[in-house]
C-alpha cells in the first residue's frame, strides 16, 4: 500500500518546502523506496503557463507538456524521475473539475460545497499517483503558508484523509521557521509554536517540525519546541541554511528525517541510503579546478526565479566539468551596439534566454552580433535560438528588417514565423508547443558531437519557429539546421559552422538536466567556455 507524507509550511513563505520535499524522496530513494512528489497550489489559475515570470518564477514542463511549478524541477533534478500533469494541482483545476461534474449533473440535486464536494476533488487527486502502483511513498507539497484563506481546503482534506487512511499511513511534516532576534542574540520558537496551534486548531497534529534556522537548535529549543507542539523530540528536525541546495539531503540525513519519516509510516529503515554518486557529485561541485564567467542576457533578471531551471542546470554542468560557473545576469534592454563590448567582453560564454514578447529583443541581438563576430562560446534556447536566426539573417543574409513575426508581423522576411498548427488557436492557456519531441541529430555537426547520438527527444514551449523558406539560404550561408524534427520537419537546433561554439535549440534543455544526469549541451557549453578563457582544449572529467 502506497504510504503518503503531507509537507506544511508555515510562519512565512518561500522557506523551501520544495527542497525539504526533495530532499526526503531524495534519501528515500537512496533507501531503495519509489518515491513521487506532487505539488498542490492554492491559486486559482488552472496551471502557471499563464503566469508572468515576475508572478511566479520560471513555468516548469515536463514531458507530457504540462506547464507546472518550478519544485517540479527540483523534483526532477534531485530523484532523476520525470514529473507529469498529476505532480502539479492547482485550486483552479480542482474546482474546474468540480464545476465540469456540477454541469454535466453528477451531482443533480445536490448543493455543491467546498465541504464535501471541493475536499473529495481534492483528496481523490492526494490519491492518483499513489493508485497508479508505480510508488511505495507519495510526497505532496502543500503551497501557500498554513492560515491563508485560500489554503483552508487543503489543510481540510490532508485532515480527512489522513483520518481516513490512519495514523502509520499518511504523515505530516510541518516546515517552520525559527527567527534569531539579533538583538536579544537568542533564537526564538514561538512563531513555530503559534504555527502550529493554528494546524491544530484545523484539526492536524503534524507528525514531524521542520525547522528553518540560520544557526544551530541546541537540546533545550528542541525541548521546547517537543513539548509546546506535542511532538517527541526526535521529530524536531533543524534545517539549517546551506550553501547549496545540493547539501539539504545530507544535512536532513544527519538530522535522520528519513528514519524519523521511515519509523512513522511503519516502514523499514533498516538500508542505509546509498548516496554515492550524489556525494561524488558534491565534492566536484565543492573541489573546482577553474572557472569562467557566463552572462545569461534575458529581460526578467531582476528575478532569478524566472531562470531557475537554466542556472540549476550550470550547476550541473559546472560539477562535471569541475569549473565554478559564475552566472553574470545581463538585462537586454540596457544592450546597445555601444555598449556590447564593455558589458560582455570580459565573458567566457553568453547564454540568450527564452522569453515573449518585444521587450529587450534588440539587446539580444546586438549581444549575439558580438559574441559570433568575437568567437564567444553562444548557447541560445528558445528565443535566444530565434534571435541567433533574426541576427544571422539581418547581418550576414543581409535581410534587411528580418524577424519574428512575433515581434513584427509584417516584416518582409519572417525568419521565424508562427508554427501552422499555432495559426488558429485563440485561448493562451495551455495551447502552446509542449512538452517532449523526438529531434534528428545530423552526423559530422556540433550538435552530434554534444549528444553522441542521432536521436534525441526535448522538451518544448514555444508558439513560432524557423521558417523553413530560408532553410536552404541559411545552410548555404554556414549557419546548419542540426537538429530536426523527425515529423514536422521543424528546425530544433541551428549551429555556425565557423565559430568555436555557437549552438540554438528551439527547445528547453535545462528541464532535463538533472544531478544525475548533467545535460549535455549545458556541460559542453561550461567546457567550451573553460577553453575561451584558458586557451586550451580541456580534457574532459567525467
Ligand atoms: N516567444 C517565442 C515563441 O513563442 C519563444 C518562446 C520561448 O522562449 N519559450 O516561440
């Protein structure tokens, strides 16, 4: 039977419920168990692809082309297992699916109310994963901080359903905080306690605290913390903050969650996790022999949430390639071909990030001018492949005016056009390219040799593409269509043939670089920005 934790957050947001989840599966996992995590958002959209980047962070997809969550791509990149539309709820899916029912009469007769009608939608979604047999623990993350108005119903069908399948079989781990009042010097739990009063007004003793502190929780707070939230003290959990990420699962090992969570759910602890690998990759991470500087050009900079993704898979690719990546953010609206020298010539490589709309397009391509004239290492994805097509076409075609069409409809030369299948779609929710594509890797390109195969897939959110009516002009003009999809003929990736690394995919790359499995492009890009700025070839680690 599937057993399932119930992650809480309380006092304040962002205290990274997601990376407490992730963490969990993460030694879960190395204990042998087949872990899942799903995260249940409180608002009312029915996924974030609808979402400014400002609002919400980068939008997640995942193979089956769901738009999610960012945690989704914590998921992913510390268990290494894909994600899918049932990871990610939204209230505004629950209650879609409730009101579809109403209007198709199942529940003819019936008033139709949070209690029962919302918290059974609720609860039957705890429960898809779980039925499907492929996992021993689900691990569902609440968002929003408990006391939010528009949290109540979930906090209501975690108490129900916990109820319902009992105690060993369905835990929670409420994730605290416990400020240090610099003034008094002392760290304080009463916001914990507060916190907690409140799930237990709600109906919910949460089995396990969590508790966030910028230092060290000796025996008496962790007494403290027991007694006043009726909790055994073994379950008072301290998550000191790291310095990576990468370090909560050990940190959480030392502070045995596992075991705790194991003991709970009447589960063996008896394996140690093995966590090999993720140390071999830690201590590359931590061990640099070298490193560059690469700017990441976008217009949303001022949030690094909005590129989470891209400077996670960095991380990844700096570990394999032993090189600290020190990520330089660049805003594209403050690039001009005067300036261009000055901001990017002390780089090591240029990464021009995805996006929509007109905002800061011009800065991009003044940055892709100078990096393919000064032989930069260029990496573009999405939009920044389609500027790499815009720049080659205005500068080198000499198609004067070239563009998107997104950005100029009636330009003379459309380079990048709206995909067919886009033309008659009106609703923007969810109607995008998504999700995972199979791509046709050409032999003898840069791009076979990242990949070493000639079949790949990737994952896609995009509305326009190369316009293949320049296909031939620009294959003949050194700028190669290297991937391509197998059954649309669109263009996936695009590459120069005289440039030591100039490479553009149509698609997201960074949602498949994981811990364990670094992505190629990200690891060969770190590589090849390693030689720009050491002059040599690097021979490559692992
Ligand atoms: N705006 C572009 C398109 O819709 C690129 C999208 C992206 O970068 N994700 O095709």
């Amino acid at each position: 039977m599937t057993k399932y934790v119930f992650v809480t957050g309380g006092v304040t947001s962002s205290l990274g419920k997601g990376i407490i989840s992730a963490s969990l599966a993460k030694l879960l996992q190395a204990r042998g168990y087949r872990v899942t995590i799903q995260k249940f958002d409180p608002y009312i959209n029915i996924d974030p692809g609808t979402l400014n980047p400002y609002e919400h962070g980068e939008c997640y997809v995942t193979e089956d082309g769901a738009e999610t969550d960012l945690d989704l791509g914590h998921y992913e990149r510390f268990l290494n297992v894909p994600t899918s539309q049932a990871n990610n709820i939204t209230t505004g899916r629950i209650y879609q699916n409730v009101i579809n029912r109403e209007r198709e009469g199942q529940y003819l007769g019936k008033t139709v109310q949070v209690i029962p009608h919302i918290t059974d939608e609720i609860k039957r979604n705890f429960k898809i994963l779980g039925e499907s047999g492929d996992y021993d623990i689900v691990i569902t993350e609440l968002g929003g901080t408990v006391g939010d108005i528009e949290s109540l119903p979930y906090i209501e069908a975690v108490r129900q359903f916990k109820w319902e399948l009992g105690a060993n079989n369905a835990i929670v781990i409420h994730l605290t905080l416990i400020p240090f009042l610099a003034a008094a010097g002392e760290l304080k739990t009463k916001p914990t306690q507060h916190s907690v009063k409140m799930l237990l007004e709600y109906g919910i003793q949460p089995d396990i605290l969590v508790c966030r502190t910028e230092h060290h929780i000796n025996m008496e707070i962790r007494k403290k913390i027991a007694l006043f939230c009726n909790v055994n003290i073994n379950s008072v959990i301290e998550s000191i903050d790291a310095s990576t990420i990468y370090d909560v699962p050990l940190l959480m090992l030392k502070e045995n969650l596992d075991k705790t969570v194991l003991a709970k759910l009447k589960l063996s602890g008896n394996k140690e996790p093995n966590l090999d690998s993720w140390k071999d990759f830690l201590g590359r991470l931590k061990n640099p022999t070298k490193d560059v500087r690469i700017g990441l050009v976008g217009k949303y900079v001022e949030l690094p949430d909005a590129y989470k993704s891209i400077i996670e898979s960095f991380i990844h690719a700096g570990a394999s390639n032993e090189c600290k990546v020190n990520v330089e953010y660049i805003h594209s609206e403050n690039i001009n071909p005067n300036n261009v020298a000055e901001k990017l010539g002390h780089l090591n490589g240029i990464l021009v990030a995805p996006g929509f709309g007109n905002r800061g397009i011009e800065g991009k391509l003044d940055a892709i001018k100078y990096v393919r004239e000064n032989n930069i290492p260029f990496f573009g994805i999405c939009l920044g492949m389609q500027c790499a097509v815009i720049e080659f076409g205005r500068n080198i075609l000499k198609l004067k005016g070239a563009h998107s069409t997104e950005m100029d409809e009636k330009t003379k030369f459309p380079v990048i056009d709206i995909m067919e299948s886009q033309k008659k779609i009106k609703n923007k929710g969810g109607t995008m390219r998504l999700g995972s594509y199979n791509c046709e890797i050409k032999k003898n390109t840069k791009a076979f040799e990242i990949y070493g195969k000639t079949k790949i897939t990737e994952r896609h959110r995009h509305r326009y593409e190369f316009n293949n009516k320049f296909l031939k002009q620009y294959n003949d003009a050194g700028m190669i269509t290297s991937g391509m999809n197998p059954e649309s003929g669109l263009v996936e990736i695009v590459e120069l043939k005289n440039h030591p690394f100039f490479v553009a995919g149509q698609f997201h790359p960074e949602l498949k670089s994981t811990v364990a499995n670094p992505h190629p492009i990200f690891v060969k890009f770190v590589t090849a920005a390693a030689e720009h700025k050491y002059g040599q070839k690097i021979k490559k680690n692992k």
